[in-house]
C-alpha cells in the first residue's frame, strides 16, 4: 500500500492522521489484582466484592502474583523491557464506583518499557507499532445509571480486576492500520494466556487518542476517545472523529485538547470534557504497597515458559510446511487454529490441508459465525479427506462433497465416502466403457476433437457427468487421448 | 482484696496465673473504675458485657491451667483499631455508627493471646491531633492537674484516651497508634509508658489509617516491662498487610532489666531547641546522667536535618491521609448527608462528617499532592524524609540509641493551643523524626515539672532494635523511680 492512499483529501488539500491507542486488557486471572475476590462473568451484582474492594476502613492492598507474572509474560510478549522495579502510584478522583477515591496504578514507573510490534496490514504488507509502555491497573466498578429514574446502582464484581494498559506510540496513519494493531495485540496476548481477548464483554477495550495534520508537518492537537470496544467501532470512531478535526481545521478553526465518547448507534463522538475540565489526579506513590522488585532469574523462567508466539509460528509454517504467507497468516491469527492445523498437517500433504482448512473449513465456520473451536469437524477428519485425495480415492470436486456430508455430521470422511458412494472410479475397464459410448454417440465432436485438440476437455466434461464425477480425471484423460489418437 | 485496678499487668497476669483473683474479678473492678471515670471522657465505647464474657472465657481457660500470654488481662483499645461487631469511630462523625464486619490484627493477636476488652478509647479524629480536642466525642481530660489547680489539662494526642486510662487505672494497659508522635506525647503527658516500634512491626491490617507510611501501632502501659509484654502481642508479621516486616518477635520483656553496661547513648544536639524550658532541660541532663551512672557512654551526636522534620512531616502525612479519607464519600457506610446530585452528597456528607482539623489536612494534602506543586513540596518532603533517615544512619556509626526529652512541655490546658494549629504541631518536634524514619521510639516517666506534671524521656533505637530500647527504657525507670500517680480527683 502506498503512503499515499492513507492520506484524506479534504477541501484543502490532503491530511495525514495519526493515531495512538491504549488497550486496557483485563488480566487473565482468577481473582483480583490486590484483592482474593473471584474475578468472573455472570456472577450477581456485588457479590465478587472483597472488603479491600469496597475500600472498607483499614483495609489494605496486596499484590496478587500471578497478575505480575501475566503483565510480565504480555510485556515479553510485545517484546518489550521488563522494569525489574516498578512501583503502584494512587490515582485519586471520586466517583461512586471507585470505593477507594483512587485507583491503583503505575504512573512514574511502570512494569514493561518499551515494546515493538509488527503488524500486518489486510493487503499483507507490515509495519511498526512502537510499544510505549505496559502498566498494571485496577479497574472500576460498575455504575449502572438505567435500573431506577431516580437512584444510580454501583456494582463493585468489576472493582479491583487487574488491567494492563498497553500504550502505544502515535505510530498509525489510518483507521485500518488502528483496528490491525488491536487485532495483533489481541492475538499476542490471547497466545500468553495473559488475557482472553473478548471484546464484547469489555475485556479488551481501546481510548484512541486522534489527531491530523499535513503530511510532514508538526503533530497535531489530539483528542482522546475513549472507551471503544469493537474493531468496527475504533474504525468508524477514528474515520469520524478524523473529518471532525479536517473540517475544523479547515474552516479556519483549531483543535482543543479533549476527551470525547464515541456513541455507536449515532456513529459520532462527543465531547466528554476537555483539557480544563480534566482532573488533578495527584498522583503519588502508593504507600501501602512496597515498590514491585522483579527476580531476573523469575523473569528468564516466564521467559523460557512462553509459547510459539504468532510471528515466529507464521514464519515456520511458511518455511516448515510450504504454506503462503496469506495461509500461515490466516492460521496462526488463532492458536487453536494453528493447533488444529498442525494436527490435520500431521503426515499429510501440508498445503492441501491448509487449503481445505483456509478455504473450506474456516470459510464455512465464518458464513455461521463460528471459528475453529466450534468446527464440526475434527483435525483428523481433515486429514482424513485429504488421504483420500492423496491417495486417488476422490477427486478434489468429490472431495468437496464429501466436505459437505462431514459438515453435516455424517461420518467421517472414509464413512461418508463408503456410505454415498463415492469413490472414484479408477477401473479403466470402466472409463472405457463411459467414453466409448460417448464417443460413438457424438461422431461429429469425435472429428472435431482431432482436428482441435482443445476440445478433448468437452469430452472429460461428458465423461465425469456421465460417471457421477467418480471418475479420475486423470485417467479419464490419459485414456481418452489415446482412444482420439491424440 | 486490694483494688485490682491499680496493679501493673505484669502483676496481674501472675496474680491471674496464680489465681489469686479471676478474670472476672479484675474485669469487673476495671468496669466500676470506668463508670466512675467517665467525666475523664477515655472511652467512646464500653464494652462491660463483652468483656464480662472474654473474661469468663478466659477463668475457664485459666482453670484448665491453660491461656496464653495475656490470659485474663482487661484491655483498652484505640478506636482507631477496627473491632468486629463492635462500633468503630476514629472518634469521626463520618464513620457514625460503623460496625465493622472484621477485627484488626494487632487485637486478634490480642485476643488470641487471651486478653479482655473492655471498650474502645478516645483520641483525635482520624488520629490528627495533639491534644484529643479534635475528637467528635469531646476531649478527654488528663487525669493530672497542675498542684493547686483544677484547670483541666490535656492527656496528648493522639492516643489521649489510652493514655489517660492507663494512668487513671482504666485498663491494665492500651492499644494505641502513632503517626508523628500519638503514642510518646500522651505517654508522656500522662506518666505512662508509650513505644512506638519499628515501621512495620505491628500490621495495619484493619486500623483506620492516617498516615499509612508513618502510622504504626504500639501499646501504652504503665511499666516499660509492661509495654514490653504488649508489644510482643501486638507484633508480628502479617501477610495482609504488605508494609509488615517478616521478622521473628522478640522476648521483648526479657530485654528490661538487662544491664546497658557499655552501650553508646547519642545526645543528638539539635534536639536543644531555643526556648525549651528548664525543667525539661534538666530532665534530659538527669536522663544522661542516670545512663551514665548504668555504665552508658554519653556521645553528642548530630542529626542536622532535623529542623526540616516538621515541615516535611506536615506535607507527608497530610498528602497521604487526603487519599486514605476520600474513601468517606456517604456512598457505603457512615454518614451520608445532602442530594439530590452526586455533587452534593460528596460536599454535604464531608462537609458534616469531618472536623475542622481533618478538613484542614485534607485540603494540605490536596494542594501538595496537586499538579505544579508536587514537586515543590511532596517529592522535595521525600527527600527530606531521605535525608532524615540518612541522618540516624549516620549516628548510628557511633551510639546505639539516642536520649531525648519526649515533648518540648508538660501537659498543657484543653484550648490553650487549639487555636494554633503552628503551635500545636510543635507538639510533635522530639518525635517526627522517628516515624519518618520508621525507627523505634519510647517514651517513658522520668520526671515532674515544678506544677507536679509528669514529664517524659524518650529513646530512640536502630530499626528492629527494641530490645536495646526496653533495657535502656528499664535502666532510666529504675533510676528516675517515677512512682506517682494522678491524685484522684474524677
């Protein structure tokens, strides 16, 4: 993709945008960040509260382990430095759904420095994320405004659930290039196991921070939405909030430094307050908590625990198993996929499994709305239909029927095939026979064909409709030409 | 049977042990002294019929030749220490009638050891104060008065209500918290013996905080071996708080009475302020004088950051108790005043719900915390706080604890400073330091001023030196043979 196309043309001439995102990613974690309470979906309203989450008096933080190793494992993820000192700084505001009238985050020091991702663009080119940073948070809880006319409920489950914040560096130019980057962090943190990923409950959730401005000049004035929990969201908010900025600036207008919300159904955004209107969070260390000093020799064992992340994996599956960069980068999007493309790989033409899995399997799991783990169909089944190809059973047009039965629940693939018939027909006293009679049904074409021999494939054509495509193309063809004299 | 009350805790655990009375027995002798102390405004809370039953549960266990190392012994406690089931105030109009659900530590460990409770003690709202007049529940009043006079007197602060039940016998000892000097001010304002230990010894673990990097738990008692008994109670590491030291506890009782034979004494010379008065300057050179006499070597040290200690100490602990109060915001529990917008519960509720000293702090320890001031003033209070810590390091190198008068006077009247905010925190200036550097520090009685008021020394150790504490602190009692108590006038 040329730099160019990212540029929008205003009125004016063409702008450039630049975005900066921060993902708040929930850590995967049975309890919370400095608390024992449960962390987890569906539970009913404050009943995943402990006292040092409703901020009760004289109660005190402790840091839960297993969320540091879960920041320290995204951080190695993002190929980021690892802060073996890092301290928890207070970050103090009221609201009815922050019991403690602070959150407890990293500020001056956080626990991951500076990271680098590639990205992939959806034309298959790359580019660079720089990773600013990554800290570890507490979340809010959950103030629910729609239950009474009158009353606001709190709901504290949310309260104190680790976050990591991953900021990035304002390193995007297109809204494309924003929802790419959240889908590769999503994917890498999905492999760690440091967070799941799912978007719509709000466990994966991006501010994006916007700005334009000409093409080599000076950054602009940026402006902060925040909240914004789908890739189509983040697009739609950035395409919007992009031409908001365009058409201030070039009426003559500048832009102000503010928070805005993006309203999905008006697909707009507003503005939520602005830099004067921001809080003093007067930020101080937490004094509570002793600053987080990291056992190096700690960090090298999460190191060396961590799985075959998805650049690494892509690049063997290209040069291990033949496979485009497009196919490996389509199975490895997905640890389950990559596993179960590995299972079906196993022993068999690696490129024909990836096809059938690509193009078939995934193909159809999307028209349903589902992705490899709620497949019907079983690795080994993949590489079931696949013997059968290699081994001449089925051609590839039967193949896809024999797909079909097997989407259906049918059997496997040697079941479907025994069960409809369809094995292909390799007997050549057989074939004979179909072309014999097709031949002497069509004398004209039997003329036609040796004068042209192109038309020797109108005669393949007969002959597979004639044997209910069982026939094997190839030996249709061999003996055709020499009955043509070919 | 002699009046129970007046025995020291050591004596009353052997007379427990022996039983010569019962738990119930001395409870119940503490209840009746409660009763008819009450124009002594100690307690917020009593407790009788909890206690009564601890009690008896305790005889029972005494009876089967069992219980642990307070078996039986009646207890005030700070209300600053969170009691289960029991109303916990801070002496606050904004925790109102808060029950907590759960039970601090420190008196777990209290009660685990098999002591009493007999109510919970008053002091300074949220424990910000010097004298107990910022209480929400009045002031408690010292149990001494000036000879001849019965103006009535302030017994310190924080800790002034267990103070002055441990010097007018309404507890056999108290819990108590200090934060800038709440514990060794009203020990020593009241002619109890107070310690403060080292940051980290005793856990927070459900005290309302304050201060939380200088706030540490300690007993007052009326023998420095009875405070040693204490501590060791109270002590200990706890996994829930992440500031507590993981570090055995010591015998500290079995430090007192160890002969100081050798031990360096650091005279730090910049503790000689201008204006101090005689009494306590003679007080002090008695103090190095008696150490002397127990085979202490004497050496002037110099800790010259110690002008900067107030000044800092006044930025820290106001910056950090502006965070620890915002959680008193009328939406969970205590008092919630004003509506119908957020905006106006927030202001009405703290507005009803602090004093005007803690609002005062709050609004300190919001502007030094706040954008384009934090450097100036918090980050600049850190590193003096550094330095000050540095300083003690360095005397370290040639003394092994340090002899200084406790508080710059004697107790002074209820209203004489109250409004003086400078002044008051002046109370502070001896016993700051300490807690910056989250070293221990003891108070003890060593003396009268010429109005008959108590007058204390304090000694100040190495980080989890205690132990040289208590047998320096049982040298100088030994010495000064501060045996006087309140006349009883309440």
């Amino acid at each position: 993709m040329s730099e160019k196309s990212k540029l929008i043309q205003g009125r004016t001439g063409p702008w450039e945008i630049v975005l900066g995102l921060e993902i708040h990613a929930q850590v995967a974690s049975n309890s919370k960040l400095f608390s024992g309470a449960a962390v987890g979906f569906g539970a009913g309203p404050n009943e995943q509260v402990a006292l040092v989450d409703a901020a009760m008096p004289g109660m005190l933080p402790v840091i839960n382990r297993h969320c540091v190793e879960q920041a320290v494992r995204a951080g190695l993820g993002l190929n980021a430095q690892i802060n073996l000192w890092s301290r928890f700084d207070r970050k103090n505001y009221f609201y009815p759904d922050l019991p403690q009238g602070y959150q407890i985050s990293q500020f001056k020091d956080p626990i991951v420095g500076e990271g680098i991702v590639e990205v992939e663009r959806d034309d298959g080119t790359t580019f660079i994320v720089g990773v600013e940073r990554l800290h570890l948070e507490q979340d809010a809880g959950k103030s629910i405004h729609d239950l009474d006319p009158n009353f606001t409920y709190v709901d504290l489950n949310r309260a104190g659930t680790a976050l990591m914040e991953i900021v990035s560096k304002p390193d995007m130019r297109s809204s494309d290039e924003a929802a790419s980057y959240v889908k590769k962090i999503r994917t890498i943190l999905r492999y760690l196991g440091a967070c799941d990923g799912d978007m719509e409950k709000g466990n994966l959730r991006a501010d994006v921070n916007v700005s334009v401005r000409r093409p080599g000049a000076e950054l602009g004035t940026r402006c902060e939405i925040k909240n914004v929990n789908s890739y189509r969201y983040i697009q739609q908010a950035i395409e919007y909030e992009a031409r908001r900025q365009i058409e201030i600036l070039e009426d003559g207008g500048s832009i102000h430094q503010e928070t805005r919300l993006f309203d999905p159904t008006k697909i707009e955004t507003r503005s939520m307050r602005s830099k004067e209107e921001a809080h003093d969070y007067r930020y101080f260390p937490d004094p509570d908590l002793l600053p987080l000093v990291l056992d190096p020799a700690w960090v090298q064992s999460i190191k060396d625990s961590l799985p075959e992340l998805p650049d690494p994996k892509r690049k063997r599956f290209e040069s291990q198993y033949g496979l485009s960069h497009y196919d490996a980068g389509v199975l490895v999007a997905d640890q389950a996929r990559a596993a179960f493309y590995e299972q079906a790989a196993a022993g068999r033409d690696a490129k024909l499994v990836a096809n059938w899995t690509v193009n078939n399997l995934l193909g159809r799991l999307a028209e349903n709305g589902g992705d490899i783990e709620t497949s019907p169909i079983p690795p080994e089944d993949i590489a079931g239909l696949v013997k059968l190809i290699e081994d001449g059973v089925i051609s590839s047009k039967i193949a896809k029927e024999v797909f079909d039965h097997m989407w259906a629940g049918e059997g496997t693939p040697a079941q479907v095939v025994e069960k409809f018939g369809l094995v292909q027909i390799t007997d050549t006293g057989a074939i004979e026979a179909s072309i014999d009679k097709i031949m002497a049904a069509n004398p004209d074409k039997v003329e036609a064909a040796k004068e042209r021999p192109q038309a020797l494939g109108w005669f393949v054509g007969q002959v597979m409709r004639d044997t209910g495509g069982k026939a094997n193309p190839a030996a249709v063809n061999e003996i055709l030409k020499v009955k043509l004299g070919l | 049977m002699s009046d129970l009350t007046k025995l020291t805790l050591k004596a009353a655990l052997a007379g427990l042990k022996a039983r010569d009375f019962s738990s119930v027995d001395i409870t119940k002798a503490h209840i009746e002294a409660i009763e008819q102390a009450r124009g002594l405004n100690a307690y917020v809370l009593e407790t009788p019929d909890r206690a009564l039953a601890m009690a008896a549960a305790s005889d029972e266990r005494l009876a089967r030749g069992e219980g642990g190392a307070l078996e039986g012994a009646p207890l005030g406690i700070k209300d600053l220490f969170c009691t289960e089931g029991v109303r916990s105030t801070a002496a606050s109009k904004i925790l109102g009638n808060f029950v907590p659900a759960y039970e601090s530590t420190v008196t777990t460990q209290l009660w685990r050891d098999g002591a009493v409770m007999l109510g919970k003690l008053n002091l300074d709202e949220f424990a910000m104060g010097s004298s107990n007049e910022t209480s929400a529940f009045g002031p408690v009043i010292n149990p001494w008065r000036r000879s001849g006079s019965d103006a009535a007197l302030t017994p310190g602060g924080s800790s002034g209500g267990s103070a002055a039940a441990t010097a007018a016998d309404l507890c056999l000892a108290a819990t108590a918290t200090d934060t800038g000097g709440s514990i060794r001010q009203p020990a020593s304002f009241t002619g109890t013996v107070g310690i403060k230990p080292t940051y980290g010894r005793c856990s927070r673990w459900g005290i309302v905080a304050f201060a939380s990097s200088l706030d540490q738990a300690g007993p007052i008692a009326k023998t420095v071996e009875d405070a040693a008994i204490m501590l060791r109670s109270m002590s200990g590491h706890d996994v829930k708080d992440s500031t507590s030291l993981p570090v055995e506890v010591p015998d500290f009782a079995s430090y007192v009475g160890k002969s100081v034979k050798g031990l360096r004494i650091g005279v730090p010379k910049e503790y000689r302020i201008p204006g101090m008065p005689a009494e306590i300057e003679k007080l002090w050179a008695d103090g190095i004088a008696w150490l002397k006499d127990a085979g202490c070597e004497i050496v002037e040290v110099s800790l010259p950051h110690t002008k900067y200690a107030l000044p800092a100490y006044y930025i820290v602990a106001p910056a950090e108790a502006s965070s620890n109060l915002a959680r008193y915001d009328g939406m969970r529990y205590g008092l919630r005043a004003g509506g119908p917008s957020l905006t106006d519960v927030y202001e009405e509720s703290r507005a009803q719900g602090f004093g005007e000293e803690v609002k005062r702090r709050i609004l300190i320890g919001t502007y030094v915390l706040s954008a384009g001031y934090y450097d100036a003033y918090y980050l600049k209070a850190q590193k003096v706080r550094r330095r000050i810590a540095d300083d003690f390091d360095q005397a370290w190198q040639s003394c092994d604890a340090l002899l200084t008068p406790t508080t710059p006077s004697a107790a002074f009247a209820l209203g004489e400073q109250s409004d003086d905010p400078i002044a008051m925190y002046l109370n502070d200036i001896f016993t700051v330091t300490t807690n910056l550097a989250g070293l221990p520090g003891l108070s003890l009685p060593a003396g009268r001023d010429a109005q008959g008021l108590p007058l204390g020394l304090q000694l100040i150790g190495r980080a989890l030196d205690e132990g040289t504490l208590f047998s320096l602190a049982g040298a100088l009692e030994k010495a000064a043979g501060f045996t006087a108590k309140a006349d009883r006038w309440w």
